[in-house]
C-alpha cells in the first residue's frame, strides 16, 4: 500500500515506526486520513508497532485526539507489577530443586536423552 510521506509523519506520531510501513497491505492493515481529524489506523491484529487501543472494529482513534487510554493503563500497571515483585519473597534455589523433586521425583536420565 502507497504511503504518503506527510501521512508517514502522522502516523509516526501515533507511535508507528519506519519498518510498520511494510506491513500497510491495504486489507489487514492501512490507514485512512481526513483533513480534520488526522490518520487512524486498521489493525485488528496489532501487527504494527501501535500500542493504544484498537477498537473491536479494528480502528484506532484518530491521531487528533491523542489517545493515550492503553499507555496510561500500563504506565499504573506496570509499576504496580514492580512493587509487588519487590515485596514478594523469592525462593532459594534449593527449594526450588526439592519442590521439584517432591513433584517428579528422582528421574534420572536415560541413555537415549
């Protein structure tokens, strides 16, 4: 699919990088401008490097609006997710080695592995 370049700039400001643009096929994943609103893109896929929301009818929002509802969303989960990991306990090794051994027990090896 034919990209043109002041479209390109668009939609690198959604987030999109130079290689995506080998993967506008016309059917899976292309855009669509308007004079007013920008470029939105169609990839139900997610086969691009875009990473906010793309709605169950495979669009994303128009670049004017500055959507940044998924990005916002990880920002908080994503730090969560590290202070929980800070808190947890990990387990050593060796308890792990016997947790696995209580599970399967000594298999050894045999000669064909």
């Amino acid at each position: 699919m034919k990209i043109k370049n002041e479209h390109k700039v668009l939609l690198k400001n959604l987030g999109l990088k130079e290689q995506d643009f080998d993967r506008f096929d016309g059917k899976f994943v292309r855009y669509e401008y308007d004079d007013v609103k920008g470029v939105r893109i169609y990839d139900p896929y997610y086969q691009t490097s875009y990473g906010e929301y793309i709605a169950i009818d495979g669009w994303s929002a128009w670049s004017t609006e500055n959507d940044t509802f998924m990005s916002d969303i990880m920002k908080g989960a994503k730090e969560k997710a590290r202070q929980r990991e800070a808190l947890s306990p990990k387990p050593e090794q060796e308890k792990i080695e016997e947790a696995l051994r209580e599970k399967f027990g000594n298999r050894t090896k045999t000669e064909s592995e």
